[in-house]
C-alpha cells in the first residue's frame, strides 16, 4: 500500500467518517470519498523531492450536482475546519485545490479536459477521442475508500474498460507513424545534417512514441510524461523493451558514425547506436502488433502497419 494513500485512508477513518457521521448523518451514504487525481502521491511516485509542490494528508469528497446544491457548502467548511484542526493534515496551497469537496462531474471534466456528465453512461466516442492519454492515467489512480451510491465508482470503471476498439486502433497508428517519423526516418536526416539538436528532439518524441506504443498494446493509461518511464520499468522492468528504452534515452549522438556517409532513404546507419537501438525497438513493438493480431507483416518499418491497422476499423 502507498504510504501516502495509506495516510488518507486513516486520515478518512478517523477523522473524516467521524464528522461526516456527526454532522451530516443523512447524507453519509451519498458521499463518495477517496484519494485521486492529479498529484504525484495518487500515483505512489510521492517523494522528498516532490514535497516542495504537492504535499499533505487530505481526502476528495465527491458530489452529485444535485448533492453539491444541497449541503456541499456545509460540507466543504466542515471538512476545511477538520484539515486545520487535525496535525499533520496540512496541505500545500496547491494541493488543498486538488482535495476536499466537489462534485463527481467536475472532477472528471477537470481531470480530463472536457466537459463530463459523469452521471450518465456509456461514455460516447467523441468524449473519448477527446481524452489525452496522461489524463486519462490521472482520473483513474489513487482509491476509493467508499462510494455507496456508484455514481463516481461507475464513471471510473467505464475509463478503466479502455478505449473503445475504434479509438483504440486510432491512437496506435497515431504513435506507430510517430515513432517511425522521428526515429525511423528524420533522426537519420539530422544527423546526415550535422544537426544534433534536431536529432535529439527526434530521439526524445521517439522515446515517448514507443512508451505510448507499448502502454496502448498493454491497455494500460501511462502517467504523466515524467512518470512514464517509472511506470514502465516498475510493472516492466525486467523486460527487454524497458531496457532498451533506457540505454536509448542514454546514448547520446554520434556524429562520427556519420562521417562519410552519404544519405540515403533506404539504408540504415547500423555505426549509429541510436539507430541500432531504434530498430531494435521497432522490432518488439512489431512483434506485439503480430501477437495481438493487429498485422501480420514482419515490417520493422512501423509506418508500414499504418494503413493495416486502421483498414480494420469498422
């Protein structure tokens, strides 16, 4: 268990049921309360370094609009008079924003960038198109401690389901042509060029290309950008793919690999590390495309698998 989720749950147990059941006994079973959201501490990635930004002990009460109308203020001074009176329930100013009361659509509209009527359901394709992957991570971490009524529990679960096949689909061929983009193909170029910078910037959109790639063959949401690699290597790191994302993101460019040479489309630079590595990449992410029936080429090319993919789209 996260510490830091840990201490909210007690934090809930015994200090926020209590007054909840004190103050507000009628409505105690319409109240559904956890930790999630934005925040490093909803993911378990919490540390020293992380505590000068978003820090503290506090809960999210969630709300229907219905709910929030009738008694959310009462509440939210209830539970903001608790946090102040409570030691060791102190928040910085930025996380206090992320905890307390609120309703259940406005969280998930503000986590996920859209607007949400989270009491309806099914969630529509064009909601979901809309959704950014790390948002998609945020709105799902963290825990439930209660939720009697399954309105909050309910829009958490349909995220949880994934991608409906369609978008699904979509947002692999979005990463396969920009893994194949920078890596494959305008990596080589700047370094043909002598440009180092541009080479880098195509190493790095590479990197989080096949990171996405590989969370969305898993149906896994990745975190956010920062803690993507964390994720990976803690629920993967044994793999082989982890390991080469790793000595990639650490090799830096060579420009004597590309002394002497002579651009050409269809021929790779294999004295190039970074090319090497990519390739290698390529294969694997290929190799899942293949297991999960997606496309049957033996292409490393990925942006060969493009047109195949989405071709299957119905």
């Amino acid at each position: 268990m996260n510490e830091i989720i840990e201490k909210s749950r007690r934090f809930y147990e015994n200090q926020v049921a209590p007054m909840i059941r004190s103050k507000f006994p009628e409505y105690e079973s319409r109240i559904a309360v956890g930790i999630a959201g934005e925040g490093s501490d909803c993911f378990g990635y919490d540390d020293f370094i992380s505590r000068d930004h978003d820090f503290g002990t506090g809960v999210c009460l969630w709300l229907t609009d219905e709910d929030f109308s009738r008694f959310g203020r009462l509440l939210s001074i209830a539970y903001n008079e608790l946090v102040a009176t409570t030691p060791g329930a102190d928040l910085t100013d930025r996380l206090s924003q992320r905890r307390g009361v609120m309703t259940i659509s406005g969280f998930y509209s503000y986590v996920l960038g859209t607007d949400c009527d989270a009491e309806k359901e099914p969630i529509p394709e064009s909601t979901w198109r809309s959704f950014d992957y790390s948002c998609l991570a945020t709105a799902v971490n963290g825990e439930v401690f209660r939720d009697d009524l399954g309105i909050f529990s309910a829009y958490r679960k349909s995220l949880l389901s994934y991608y409906p096949d369609r978008i699904w689909r979509e947002r692999i061929a979005t990463e396969l042509h920009n893994f194949s983009a920078s890596l494959q193909v305008n990596y080589s170029r700047c370094m043909a060029r002598k440009d180092t910078v541009a080479a880098e910037i195509c190493k790095a959109r590479g990197l989080e290309a096949a990171m996405e790639l590989f969370f969305l063959l898993k149906r896994v949401y990745p975190p956010y950008y920062k803690w993507t690699f964390r994720a990976l290597s803690e629920n993967w790191g044994d793999s082989s793919f982890a390991r080469h994302i790793k000595d990639l993101a650490e090799t830096g460019c060579c420009l004597p690999a590309w002394e002497h040479i002579k651009y050409m489309p269809d021929n790779l630079n294999m004295s190039d590390k970074v090319v090497v590595l990519s390739e290698q990449i390529a294969e694997m992410l290929r190799d899942m495309l293949n297991a999960q029936g997606l496309s049957d080429s033996g292409e490393s090319y990925l942006e060969k698998h493009v047109d195949v993919i989405l071709g299957e789209i119905v």
